[in-house]
C-alpha cells in the first residue's frame, strides 16, 4: 500500500481499485492518446483522397499498432518519455504528437511524421480518448462487477422467496413480507439502472479547431470530410457527433454519470436497509478469524462492509454529479474548465467501484437468521388488524377499521386475544376460520410469486452458484 498516497484509491484502495489503472491512470490517458493519434494516421494512409499519405505496410500497420496495444507488457518508458517532452512543451497532448514524430525516426514511416496530429486540434484527440476510456472501463470492469452485485441479491432473494419477515413503516411493526420478495425489490431496480447505462452511446467527434472543418478543407478541399471524420469516430468503438464547437459538448458523459449515479443510490439504499436487518439480527454475519471489530469490545462483528460501500457511494454520486453538470458547459467554443474535471472520472467511477466490491464482501458474509425472523414476527400480531378489518369491510361492517384501531394501536396484542376477536365476529364461517387459521408468518400475500416475477433473468447458473456457495460457507 503507497503509505503516501493522497488518494485513498491510490493508498488504502489500491488494490482494490487497480484493476480501473489500466484505463483512468495518466500512463493509460497517454495510451489512448497515442492510439487515437495512430489510428488517425492509418486513416490517412487508407484514404486516396489524403494523397501525400503513401500507403502503409501491413508490418508498417502492425508496428504503429503496438505502440498503443494495451495487451503487450509495458515497462512504463513511452509514458516516461512523454511526460519528459511536456516538461518543455507544457502541453500533454502535443508531447504525445512529438514523442510519435520521435518514435517514427530510424523506422520505414520516418517520411509520415509531418502529418502525425494532421489537422487535429488537441481536443479532437482529446475527446476520442476519453470515449474510449469510460466505455472500455465501464463495459469491462464497472458494469459486469455491478451486474454481480445485482445476481448476487437475486440468487439470495431465490433462496429467501418464502421466508416470512416483518415489515416495518416507518420504523414500525408492519404487514408482513418475505425476505426475498424486499430484496427482489432491488434486483428490480438496479436491472433497469443497469440496462440505461448499457445503453449510453458513447460519443466522439473530429472536426478541428471550432468543429467546421476548416483545415481540412483548406488542405484537401475535395475530400469527404465528413464522411472520413465518421469513420474515424466509429474505427474507434464510438458513435458519431457531427455537430460540435471545439469541443465534443460531454452531454453523454452526463447520461453515463447519471445513470451511475442512480445505480449507486439504489445500492446506498440497499446498503442501509441490509445495515437495518443485521442491527434487527434478520441476519447474522460470517465470524472471519483474526478480524476485530472494536478496539475495546471482544464481541463486535460490525456490518462494516456495508459502512464502507455507503461511504464510498456518497463520494461517487458527489463527483459525478458535479461531473454531470459541469462537463456539458463551455464558454462559446470553448475554454478549458472541461480538462481539468475530465481527470477526475476515474475517481468517480473508482470510488463507485470500491463500494461495489464492499457491498459483495458484505452480501458474501450474511446468513438469514430464521429463529431471529420468527420470533420477531411472533410478538407482532396486531398486524394482522390489516387484514381482519378488510375483511370485515368486505362483510359490510362499517366501523370494522375502527373496532380493530381500538383493539390494537398502540398495545401488545397475543395470537390467543385476536383469535378470541375473530371467533366473536359475524362473518361467514370460511371467512372467520381463514382468520383463525392466520398467522403473522403465514400473512405475506402475494410476497413469494413477486420473487418468481425475476424469472430468467435471475442470471446465469453460475452466478447463482457462485451465490449459494458463499451463502453456506
């Protein structure tokens, strides 16, 4: 752990957090620079119209392509050697184009180095990189450790379909549920917060200094340039944004923190409600050797995890918050207030990333305590007022409401004294045996069949697996 890190994500989180490094770190920005920059330059030896760009080599290709390849060990010397060059040029993305003219010296490509960053602006760059930055970290690590999160409460919520629990309103004694009917409740909600942010288009754009083309066509004034600037931005994974100033208007970066955002408020919400359960002992957590949960008192197994993801979420939700309201404004075509708020999406996402890990290390933890759900439900029985006076509605009493208000607000009422009410009842005999016959354990309504309404998409088989097997550990 760097002992002098200023972030947490990079001190205390590091591990944690590293597998976002490859994407949101500055040696990764410098990467998908230099991959925008390249896959520009092979766009120009392919066009005809780009005349004075000969045609490159397939060996040509495949040598300028590893130099921005992710998947080829590096030893960290090109973003070394980049950062050297803004010492002097104090302008990061211009040392990228000087650190390619550098690299092409000595090779067959020496005589393409002028139009390395050829009619670019730095933002044309700029923007394209970080297109690619958030949709490959958000596709490849974010959103398949959310969906685990997501399949993991549903193979628990599986498992819990038909175990009574006791509702509380407001904090109160309410009509009882089933502990997997309340957690089918957030596999809900985070499927259709996961499902907006898979469908975020991820946009770019590459059209120069004010987003008119105007070197372009001055320099090759027959070329397609639309077309080329199009099949530049989709080259790249990324959907075309022909409308611009300088800058591409960040307005699906706001659609993708968003959506982020309202995943991590569903799962702030289930982190404070499992929080709740524990502290009411519906759950018991996994006793880890060696672990402390109190300097002072032996006994303490404390939903920190829980804690942690919760605190981690708010930090998130703040950032990209700001992010999303920030980004989409720029004075006129531009000014540079974007770029220095921009770095900051990696921290966003990173704390959204560590919380998710906390909250799967608490989730991985928990044990349904039913004795503990029993005996809860077992000294509430004046809910069941709720549905005797409906049912006595039903019948035509008129002040069954209140008959049933007087009976138990507010008091300690047993199975035995209710049973007594409903035997004095005058209902039809079917009616006043199926109140006989309920319990507060039996009175959960539909809440069982809700669970099944996860169906298929419950997830996949080993998922699930993954699930039960940390629930019997």
């Amino acid at each position: 752990m760097p002992l002098n890190a200023l972030s947490p994500l990079d001190g205390r989180y590091a591990s944690q957090a590293a597998p976002l490094a490859p994407y949101f770190s500055e040696a990764a920005l410098i990467r998908y620079r230099v991959l925008v920059e390249i896959e520009w330059l092979l766009l120009m030896a392919e066009r005809p119209e780009i005349s004075d760009v000969r045609a490159f080599t397939p060996e040509e290709a495949n040598m300028l392509r590893s130099w921005s390849d992710s998947s080829e060990p590096s030893d960290g010397s090109d973003a070394k050697r980049v950062k050297a060059i803004e010492k002097t040029t104090r302008h990061d993305v211009k040392a990228v184009e000087y650190y390619l003219r550098e690299r092409l010296q000595g090779t067959s490509l020496e005589d393409v180095g002028p139009f390395v960053h050829f009619c670019c602006t730095s933002e044309d760059i700029n923007n394209l990189a970080y297109g690619r930055m958030l949709k490959d970290a958000v596709e490849r690590e974010w959103l398949p450790l959310a969906r685990r999160l997501a399949e993991g409460v549903a193979a628990l919520a599986e498992a819990t379909r038909d175990t009574p629990m006791l509702s509380r309103t407001h904090g109160q004694a309410a009509t009882p549920t089933t502990l997997g009917k309340e957690l089918a409740v957030f596999v809900a909600r985070w499927r259709r917060q996961l499902a907006q942010v898979e469908n975020v288009e991820y946009l770019g754009k590459f059209n120069g200094a004010v987003g008119a083309y105007n070197a372009h066509a001055v320099a090759y004034p027959e070329a397609p340039w639309l077309e080329i600037s199009r099949e530049l931005v989709e080259r790249l994974g990324l959907a075309w944004n022909p409308l611009t100033t300088q800058i591409e208007p960040h307005d699906w970066m706001a659609e993708l923190f968003h959506a982020v955002m309202r995943f991590n408020t569903v799962t702030l919400d289930f982190d404070r409600d499992v929080w709740s359960y524990v502290s009411l002992g519906y759950f018991r957590q996994k006793v880890v050797a060696g672990e402390v949960g109190s300097s002072t008192m032996p006994h303490k197994v404390n939903p920190i995890d829980f804690e942690n993801s919760e605190a981690n979420l708010g930090i998130s939700n703040a950032l990209l918050d700001h992010l999303a309201s920030k980004l989409p404004v720029s004075r006129l075509q531009r000014d540079l207030t974007d770029s220095s708020a921009l770095r900051n999406v990696g921290v966003a996402i990173g704390h959204s990333y560590v919380a998710l890990l906390s909250s799967l290390r608490g989730l991985a933890r928990l044990e349904v305590d039913g004795a503990a759900l029993r005996r809860d439900l077992d000294r509430a029985w004046e809910v069941l007022s709720e549905g005797i006076q409906t049912v006595m509605r039903r019948a035509g009493q008129e002040d069954a409401y209140e008959r049933l208000k007087e009976l138990t607000r507010g008091a300690a009422i047993t199975g035995e004294a209710l049973r007594q009410f409903v035997s004095t009842l005058d209902l039809p005999e079917a009616d006043r045996q199926r109140l006989l016959a309920l319990t507060p354990a039996t009175y959960v309504g539909l809440a069982p069949q809700l669970v099944d309404l996860l169906g298929e998409e419950m997830g996949n088989e080993e998922m699930r697996k993954w699930a039960n097997e940390e629930m019997r550990k």
